[in-house]
C-alpha cells in the first residue's frame, strides 16, 4: 500500500464530500482519478515559486500564460478535470428553482455569493486543503510509527476508550477525540515538527518610508514572513529536546507553559487575517484518522496476531 497516495485521495473525497455534497470517488476507485495528484505533483513547485516571488507570479498569471499553459475547465485530466467539476456542481445550484443541500456550495449561494464567487472559492477549499492535510497525515504517521513509546501509549489510550464503550462507531465523533489527551498531544507535537505548508504571508507597512523591527530597516513593499518551522524548533521556547517528537510535553507541563506552546504552534495555521480558513476541518481529519487507524490496527492485529504485540515496541526503543 502506498500510503502517500491513500492519505491524498482521502482528503480529496473529504474536501469533494464537503463542497459538493458528494465525494468524487479516489478512494472507491482507489486510483488518481484524472491524473489529479499527478498534474498537482508537477504544479506546486511553480505555486510555491510564484507565492514568494512576486515577478514569477505575475508572469503565471498573466493573460499569455494562462491562455498556454492554465488549466482549464474543459480539460480531461488534471487540475482543469477538477475545476469543470466544480463548475458543473455550481451550475447546478444555480438553476431555477434548484435545491440547496448542506454543502459548502449551497451555503455560498444562501449567503448571497455570485456564481462566478462560487466556482472560485470551491476549488480554492480543494487546492488549499487536500495536499496540505495529506501531508500533515503523512508526517504524523512517520512520527509515530517511528517512535514506539508513543504508538504504544496512544494505542493504550485508545484501547481504554474503545473498551468502556463510549466511543460511536464506526467512526468517532469530533467532541469524542476532544477527551483523549495523549492524541491530542500527539497530533499537536506531529504538526508542531513539520508544518504542512510554508511560505510568506503578508507585507510591512506600505509607508513609502519603510518600518523598522527590532532594530531592523524593511524598506516599502518588502515581502515579510515568520520562519515558523525554525521558531517551533527553538530550545529556548520548546525546551532542550525541541527537535524530538515527545507529545508529553503537552502533559506535563503546567498550564501556563502549554498555553503558550499552543500559541505558538498555532503559527502553524497563519495568524489573523492569513489564517487557514480550514483548520477546524483539518484538525478534525486528524483526530478522527489517528483514532480509526489505531482502532482497526488494534482488532487486526486481534484477529491475526492474538498475543498482543505492541507491549514490546518500548524495547526496539532501544
């Protein structure tokens, strides 16, 4: 199993399920429908190029460029497949006397968007939130699987919960996973070590005389951003094992301290107006795929492997 594409085409089918009220099936196909993912691979490196150099982003944007090279929406694979997806499902809310379901689409139309407001902001959900929660996915797991302490106290944790049958199945609820310390912990140390998405965000002042920050000159129209990734590494705010995957920092420390670890991993998401608009779906794809996975790991390993195995994990820890 190649767990890369399966964490891709989960959020994939999330997102589609959340803007149009229907997944469009990567995971029921279990195949990169429309070469999505493919086409995506090759974009993003010139996304992220253009998202920190102005001049390379107006040359993508521009009329020449994208009449070339822009996807578009009659395309048959690709991020275009996509767009006339979401053009399709947009359409169809804006039919005469059509019916609005409880997709983001819907709501859109219901709070007085414009169709064309509508196709921009469907596929802005897709584009911001697939790749960078797949990754997120991704670079907890390796945290995890990595460190056998921790995957054997989050099993443990979960094995509790599932045993005093509180838990709704088949998937947990969100509020659920708000009582689970240890993943909590866990997921917040994972993003804490390897944010999703990185790039500039926002400008100094545009005075035409600069701003001065600690000491520093920026002249007019600089492009500024945080080095999130190296402040959530920083001994001196996280303590002298910062750059070790430990989510008991989050347990054991006194409240004052985790209010504000939490602070600055929250950094994470942007801050103020830049702040990701899908952190809320985002944080809630991770609690609920941490606990399933643990969950169903836990009863295969029940069925194949009677004597538990987990408890010796601590071992190969060294």
């Amino acid at each position: 199993m190649d767990f890369t594409k399966l964490a891709g085409y989960f959020t994939l089918d999330i997102l589609t399920k959340i803007a149009f009220g229907h997944a469009l099936g990567f995971l029921t196909e279990n195949r990169d429908l429309y070469n999505y993912h493919k086409a995506t691979s090759e974009f993003y490196p010139l996304m992220e190029l253009g998202s920190n150099h102005p001049t390379v982003l107006s040359i993508l944007n521009s009329k020449v460029m994208q009449f070339l090279a822009g996807p578009k929406a009659g395309d048959k694979v690709g991020m275009g497949a996509i767009i006339g997806v979401a053009h399709a499902a947009v359409a169809e809310r804006f039919e005469p006397h059509a019916k609005l379901s409880d997709d983001m689409i819907s709501s859109f139309v219901r709070h007085g968007m414009t169709r064309e407001e509508c196709e921009t902001e469907t596929m802005l959900q897709i584009l911001a939130g697939s790749d960078s929660t797949s990754t997120a996915f991704r670079t907890i797991f390796l945290f995890i699987l990595t460190s056998p302490p921790v995957y054997t106290k989050l099993v443990k944790e979960i094995t509790a919960a599932v045993d005093t049958g509180g838990i709704s199945t088949p998937v947990i609820k969100h509020s659920q996973t708000q009582t689970l310390p240890y993943l909590q912990a866990t997921v917040k140390e994972g993003l804490r070590m390897f944010m999703p998405l990185q790039g500039l965000a926002g400008r100094v002042s545009p005075s035409p005389d600069g701003a001065t920050v600690n000491g520093v000159y920026i002249p007019p129209g600089t492009d500024v951003g945080a080095a999130v990734y190296s402040m959530l590494r920083r001994k001196d705010l996280f303590g002298p094992d910062a750059d070790t995957f430990r989510p008991e920092r989050w347990l054991e420390n006194d409240a004052e301290t985790v209010k504000n670890y939490e602070r600055l991993q929250d950094m994470v998401f942007g801050y103020g107006r830049s702040s990701c608009l899908g952190k809320g779906i985002a944080l809630m794809e991770l609690h609920k795929v941490f606990f399933e996975v643990s969950r169903h790991s836990r009863l295969i390993s029940a069925k194949f492997c009677p004597t538990p195995w987990w408890p010796f994990l601590p071992v190969l820890d060294g």
